[in-house]
C-alpha cells in the first residue's frame, strides 16, 4: 500500500489500515492492553504493536481476528547480542506475533562494521522465515542524510521488508523529510515505518503523502477522530 504525493486524500478507515497501533510503556498492565486490543478491533486498525512480554496476551485477546500482531524485538536500543534479538523473535512469533520490529545495532553502525551490523538482521531474518514480516528500526534522529540512505540499504541487503523511523524512546521522532529520503532510497518494492510522535490527522497524513506504508502511534483513535473535525 504505498502512496506518496500531496494530493494523497484519506477518509478515516482507510487511514486505519496504516496504523500500527501502538503500546510500549514498561508499565502497561493487562488493562491498557485489552483496551488497546478493543480500540484495534473496533477501529479496524492494521496491527497492534508491543513488547514481547505482552504478545502471548495479546493473542489471546484478539483470538485471530482481522488484525496484525507486531513485537518490537532488541527494543528500545538494539545494542543486546544478535542471537538474544533472534531468541527475542522466535519467541515472539510462537507466542502469536505476525510481525517483528527490531532496532538496529546502532554501535555497530556508527563504528563503521556495515557487516556485522548487516548480519545482526539476516540473523533475525533467518530465525524468522520468510512469511513473518520483518522491520528494521534505524533510528533516524540519530543519523544524518548519508547514514540513513545506507541504514536503509543496509536493511534491504539484510532481507528486512520494512525500515521504520524510530522506537519514540530516543531524543527524537518520524519527520516527513526522513520518511522521503527513506522511500527515495528502498523504492516502491519495500515498505516505510514512521513511528515517534506522531499524535494527530496532519501530521500522518504527512508521513504517508512522504512515502509511508504504516503509521506508529498511541494515539490512533485520536489521529481517526482528527477525520471527522
């Protein structure tokens, strides 16, 4: 579903099928869970995204309906060791999840080790197998223009299916100006994450005329009823 231009026009429940909807706070008990996995079913939204921990639970709740199980994984940092982001995964995935999004190692990144950095996401690519979608978190706010063009590409070697933006837990979130560059660079044939501060209509509107395929947000019943203001 990739769309990109300023022309781009929505109406709620189309705007719905972008969001990833989102709940990442430590302290999320078993209540905010089934509200999140109430509001997901009821809004018709793409996926709902947690922690591992919660995914078993998660699963249990939407007992297989129409909606998308995603665990972030190596999150918020990503500087644990790769066969711990690989357990991570294949855990989730047996506890119900649909998705993965993981954070790249961003020490090995910014020291240059393009390889290991690369092979820390084929790790978790193969651990996965090729029906689970995959999304490579880079970070952006923590990157410059050149760094995130090779993020980018990087992912894509590593045989992600998605790049995403950010967790929300650094020092900034998705910009449209990023979420351009990201889709200049992997082209139509993967998909764009914005995630990180994203509360409102315009600005996801923005990501996706920018390139974006899905939208990460706590505040999706919020963005939904931005549409009918």
């Amino acid at each position: 579903m990739t769309a990109q231009g300023s022309d781009i026009r929505l109406t709620a429940a189309e705007m719905a099928a972008y969001i990833d909807h989102t709940l990442l706070k430590p302290e999320a008990d078993q209540t905010a869970l089934e509200k999140l996995c109430q509001e997901a079913v009821e809004n018709r939204f793409k996926a709902v995204c947690l922690n591992s921990g919660l995914v078993y639970r998660a699963a249990h709740i939407l007992n297989n309906r129409a909606v998308e199980i995603c665990s972030v994984v190596g999150f918020p940092l990503g500087a644990m060791e790769t066969q711990a982001k690989a357990f991570e995964a294949e855990n989730a995935v047996q506890d119900g999840a649909t998705e993965i999004d993981m954070v790249l190692n961003l020490g090995l990144f910014k020291s240059e080790q393009y390889g290991l950095a690369e092979e820390d996401i084929s790790t978790v690519r193969k651990a996965l197998g090729p029906t689970i979608v995959l999304k490579v978190i880079i970070e952006t706010c923590l990157l410059d223009r050149d760094e995130i063009v090779r993020a980018c590409k990087l992912a894509q070697s590593a045989g992600a299916d998605f790049v995403k933006t950010s967790t929300g837990f650094s020092s900034g979130g998705a910009r449209a100006e990023d979420v351009d560059l990201m889709r200049q660079t992997v082209g139509p044939e993967m998909g764009v994450k914005a995630s990180g501060g994203i509360k409102d209509w315009p600005t996801a509107l923005a990501m996706i005329r920018a390139g974006a395929d899905r939208i990460g947000t706590s505040s999706g019943v919020e963005i939904l009823e931005g549409a009918r203001q």
